[in-house]
C-alpha cells in the first residue's frame, strides 16, 4: 500500500466515524460523514444529522470556508448531483474550489448514480472512488437495500439459551440474557425504523418495545403486530402508551368489529394477506411509507416467516451460557423447518462477540446459488 492510499484510508475511517454520529436519525436517507483536509491537516469536518437537513459535505464546506479551496474532500458516499430536499452537493463542493475528492461508495441512487461524482470530473477535480468501500457499505446496509429493492433490511433478533430455547416449559422468558445483552438490543432499537412481533409474543409478554437508553433519549421505532385476526387486546401497551405509533397487521380474516375497535384506541390497522398477513405484502408497504429497516424480536412462528420466505437479511443471535431443558419449551425458529441440514438456511460473514456473559452471534443468511 503506497502512502497516498494509507492516508486516505486513515482520513476515511475518521469520516466513516463521523457518520455513526447520526445513527437512527437520517432515514430515509444515508448516514454520511465528510472531512477537509488541506496541507495534511483536518480543517473541517460534517455528517449528515437528518433527512430535509443539510448533506455532510455542506457542513464541512461551511466550516471550512476558504480554507477549502485547493483542499481535498473525504466523504463516505458520492455527493449528489440532483435536487431533492436539499441542492446538489457535487455543484457545493465545485463552487468551493475542492481540488480532489475521495468517496468510500458511490451511491446507487437512481437520482445520483455516477452523476455526482461525473459533475466533480467534468469541473477538473481529482476524485478517487472505492476507499475503505466495504466498510462504507456495511454501514449504510439498511439504506442500500431499501434505495434499490424499496424494501426495509430486515434483522432477526433471538436471545436463547445454549440448549436453543427462548422460554421455559411454561412461557417463562424474563430474564434469559443479562443487562448488558439487553441494552444492546435498546440500542439496536434506537437504530431502526420500525420493530415487529407476532401476537403470540404480544399476548404472552405484553411489551412495549421502546428504546430506553440511560444516556440519551431513545429513538422509538414504528411497532408492527403480526395478528392475522385482530386479537390485539384494547389494553395492551402497544395500544395504550402512546409511546410511539403502532401498527396492527391483519388478514382478510380478521372481524372488522375488532379492527374498527382497535383503529378507535389509536392503532393504525392494515390489511395484507387472504388467510394470513403476507411478509412480503407488509416489507413492500413499509418501503413505501420509506421505512428503511424493520428489527423483528418475533417468536418462533414470525421468525419463521421471515426465514422460510428468504427475508431476513442479517441474524443476531443472543446466547446465554444456561440449560433450560423441556422437550415443550419453545425455540427461535418453529414452523415446518427444514428437511436436512444440507437445505438449512445457513449464515455467512459470521462474527461473535460476548456482551457480559452473553456471546452474540452475528451472521448473514447466504443466499443459495442458482
């Protein structure tokens, strides 16, 4: 690796981290850090803060100034090139007099698509592509499968014991995991557009599924309801707390009595699928309400759903060091599952982490070739 590119992969990774800053509040939009550096020294730097609000490299050019003309400019993803609730980045950064321009991903946007950094090209600036993009592309995977697919990334979350069980023989669930697994699941809260459970989740453990965070206040996410007949009680907190809104998901089945009884408490009530809510009728409504990424802390027959119909994009699994035993006490995944090991979803780009005395394992479903 020559100098050059040491360095520019040294300046992306601080821009990278200036990003993370806005986690959970950009959607629909990416998270976006920018840096200036002129004669080997940062003189300014941006992210992104929310979506109507100025693009990272706004808030580095004004910070910047003068001071960035002839300078270089890091930025995570290609500056836009079109109008949409802000003016076009690349026309900022040319009017600016930036002499090179370093991008980790370029956007696959429709909107931008090349066009940004074409413009930057097109003006005599120097721009580079591709540093440290997979790392940017990590980053925005939640706005990167919903800009070309106007779907939400879907994460399954399961907590188990090490003998793969998720209660006890009686439904007992409180407390499998340890706090700190527990707040990482708030902050992972905080972070996505919308959370899903089933109703049998709902009718056992009544939850909120709020993000309650110690330090700063939480993003609370969109609430989904997987209840095919509309047996959400009035009384339970997704209803009553007005914490955030909810959705109650529903089938042709469902008695409208209820439905309509539910809508009156405040719960938005949709319609999708004949027999049974369709996953893939309810990911497609989301992606055109722009919600961006769904968390599913679903039981045993949501996560079902999502895996058997090739939906869930990535994995986290919470393990707790504890044998729990019952042949009846549930596990993560129910459903008809798989034949034989050789047709079982399996997971890739797998990583394991302990959280106190939690491991999490963290993996991606790897999508059988053809």
């Amino acid at each position: 690796m020559n100098e050059q590119r040491a360095l520019d992969e040294s300046y992306m990774r601080e821009a990278l981290r200036l990003a993370e800053f806005a986690r959970g509040r950009t959607s629909p939009n990416p998270l976006v850090g920018a840096l200036i550096v002129r004669d080997g020294v940062v003189v300014a730097n941006g992210w992104h803060r929310a979506a109507g609000e100025p693009h990272a490299e706004i808030h580095a050019l004004r910070m910047a100034g003068d001071l960035a003309r002839g300078a270089a400019l890091y930025v995570t993803l290609e500056p836009c090139a079109h109008h949409g609730r802000t003016g076009p980045c690349a026309e900022a950064v040319i009017a600016a007099g930036v002499a090179r321009v370093v991008v980790a991903l370029c956007d696959p946007n429709p909107l931008v698509a090349g066009r940004g950094i074409a413009m930057l090209e097109a003006a005599g600036i120097e721009v580079v592509t591709g540093v440290l993009e997979d790392e940017a592309r990590r980053q925005n995977e939640t706005f990167l499968k919903w800009i070309t697919t106007k779907r939400p990334f879907v994460t399954l979350k399961t907590a188990m014991t090490l003998d793969g069980k998720i209660a006890s023989r009686t439904g007992t669930s409180a407390w499998i995991t340890g706090e700190s697994a527990r707040m990482r699941v708030h902050e992972y809260r905080d972070a996505y557009d919308a959370i899903l459970i089933g109703i049998g989740t709902l009718l056992v453990d009544d939850p909120s599924l709020t993000a309650r965070l110690p330090d700063r206040p939480g993003h609370h996410p969109l609430r989904i309801v997987l209840d095919s007949e509309a047996r959400t009680p009035i009384s339970a907190k997704l209803v009553t707390d007005g914490a955030a809104p909810t959705v109650i998901a529903v089938s042709e089945r469902a008695d409208p009595k209820r439905m309509n009884l539910l809508r009156a408490c405040g719960a938005e009530v949709v319609t999708l699928g004949a027999e049974r809510v369709d996953i893939g009728c309810l990911l497609d409504w989301l992606g055109e309400r722009e919600c961006t990424s769904l968390f599913v802390e679903g039981g045993a027959e949501a996560n079902w759903s999502f895996l058997a119909g090739g939906h869930a994009d990535k994995v986290h699994a919470f393990i707790a060091p504890m044998l729990m035993g019952g042949a009846a006490a549930p596990t993560p995944v129910g459903g008809a599952g798989f034949d034989d090991p050789q047709t079982a979803l399996r997971l890739g780009d797998v990583t394991v982490e302990q959280i106190g005395m939690d491991l999490l394992v963290t993996g991606y479903p790897i999508i059988p070739s053809e």
